[in-house]
C-alpha cells in the first residue's frame, strides 16, 4: 500500500504521528541533557545524577524503535487507531511539560523533590511508550 492509495485525513494522522514520535524523541534527548546540567549545577555527585539520568536512555531507544516500526506499518492501520496512537504520543509530550514547567517556576533545594518528580515523568512515559508499542505490535501482527 502506497501514499496515493489512502485518504488526505488518513495522510495527515499519519505525519502528525511521525511529527509528534520525533518531537517526543528530541524532548526525551533535551530533557536528560537539561536534568544532567541543573544536577551539575547543584553540585550533586556524579552516582547520583547519573542513576537519575541513565533510565531516560531507555526511553531514547524504545521510542526509536517505535519510530522505526510505525514507519513500516503505518498505511495498514485504520483511522481510528491512528487517532488513538496520536493521542498517546501527546500525552508521551506532556508528561514531560509539568517537570519542564516546575524547573522554570522553582529553583530551589530540590534533590529530594525533583527526583521525585523525574521518577514520576519516568513512569507516565513508560507506561505511554509501553501502550504506544503494544498498538504497534498488535498491528504489525494483525496485518501479517
């Protein structure tokens, strides 16, 4: 199945998808590097920033093979799991806003509290990224 064959509704779900996996992807990328500078600059020690940050590797590289599956699947699979995907992949988006926005609001003693909070962003994007992957491979076996 090729672009021309579908729909223009079915087409813009399908870059909006692909926009928004690449969107998460370089946030994912940002948001480790951002944490690991504001952990440096409240001195914290080299075990402690690395044990917060190295978990959001793995983040890096399920959504890259997400990226890479839904890329050979993408024109099997009907609209409305499509609008679902897209809508799972902005909550993927926003589970990273509330700790962006925190660190702009408070820049304060906050070794307990923002490791917490990153503990908490790890989570929702798992759990996002986990049921993301579980559509992709329901419908990479669906289409087989």
């Amino acid at each position: 199945m090729n672009l021309e064959s579908i729909d223009n509704n079915r087409k813009e779900l399908i870059k909006e998808i692909e926009n928004r996996l690449q969107f998460v992807i370089t946030i994912t990328i940002f948001f480790g590097t951002s944490i690991f500078y504001i952990f440096k600059a409240a001195n914290k020690s080299d075990v402690e920033t690395s044990n917060t940050i190295l978990p959001y590797g793995l983040l890096i590289a399920l959504y890259l093979i997400d990226y890479f599956c839904f890329g050979k699947i993408r024109y099997k699979i009907v609209e409305k799991d499509l609008e679902i995907i897209s809508t799972l992949i902005l909550f993927g988006v926003l589970s990273f806003t509330i700790p962006i926005f925190i660190f702009g609001l408070t820049y304060i003693n906050f070794s307990v509290f923002i490791s917490s909070i990153l503990k908490s962003v790890l989570i929702i994007s798992l759990y996002v990224l986990v049921s993301i992957s579980g559509l992709i491979i329901f419908f990479i076996r669906k289409s087989h």
